[in-house]
C-alpha cells in the first residue's frame, strides 16, 4: 500500500442484512462480516465497509486514506489546520483516527503498522 492514497471508503447503514441484499445482486459485490455493527465489501473496485448505525444516513460515506505512521499524520493534519474529531483507535486489522478539514469534511487516516 502507498502512504496517502484513498485507501477504503466506508459508508453509514442501518440495516446491515438489507444492505448486502441489494449491493450484492445488484452489483456483484461480496462481503465479510466483522461483528454485528460492521461489514467489509469488495469487488467493487475499491474496498469498503458499512458501519451499523441507527441515525440517518446524511453524506453517509467516509474515505480512508492510508499511511503507516499514523502518530506523524495526526500531527501533520493538526498543523496545517485539520481538527481531530476522533482520536487514534484499534479496530480488527490496524488503527485509524477521523479528522475534520477546514471545509468541515471529515475523513480516516489507517494504518496496519
């Protein structure tokens, strides 16, 4: 993987079961469950996931930018204006934190490492 190239988008659902019922048919896409809140989705030309949440969906989609040095990037987001709207956290294959750019979009940083 390279540093600093959209990685994996993820997307807001409230019905995980319904969701893999329609892209899957619809699109061909396949997917992995990890746990009941989240599900991975590949085959369809960039990896992604649905995360279970009971609010509605508005701009629903995060993108995911990779990097291995997740510590430098944090501080290089917070230097050049970006606000951290969720700090560092594990989740099952890496760690990743959210930040706000000055437009307000939020979007991921991952890494493996």
């Amino acid at each position: 993987m390279k540093n600093t190239l959209i990685n994996y988008v993820e997307f807001k659902a409230n019905d995980l079961q319904k969701i893999k019922d329609f892209y899957g048919p619809t699109f061909g896409w396949s997917f992995t469950d990890y746990g009941p809140d989240y599900v991975a989705f590949s085959d369809s030309g960039l990896e992604g996931g649905f995360e279970r949440t009971e609010e509605q969906a508005v701009n629903g989609a995060l993108i995911v930018l990779y990097h291995e040095d997740l510590e430098g990037m944090r501080d290089k987001v917070t230097k050049a204006g970006g606000v951290i709207v969720k700090d560092i956290f594990s989740f099952p294959g890496g760690r990743r934190f959210h930040f706000a750019d000055p437009s307000h979009n939020e979007l991921a940083i991952w890494s493996d490492k």
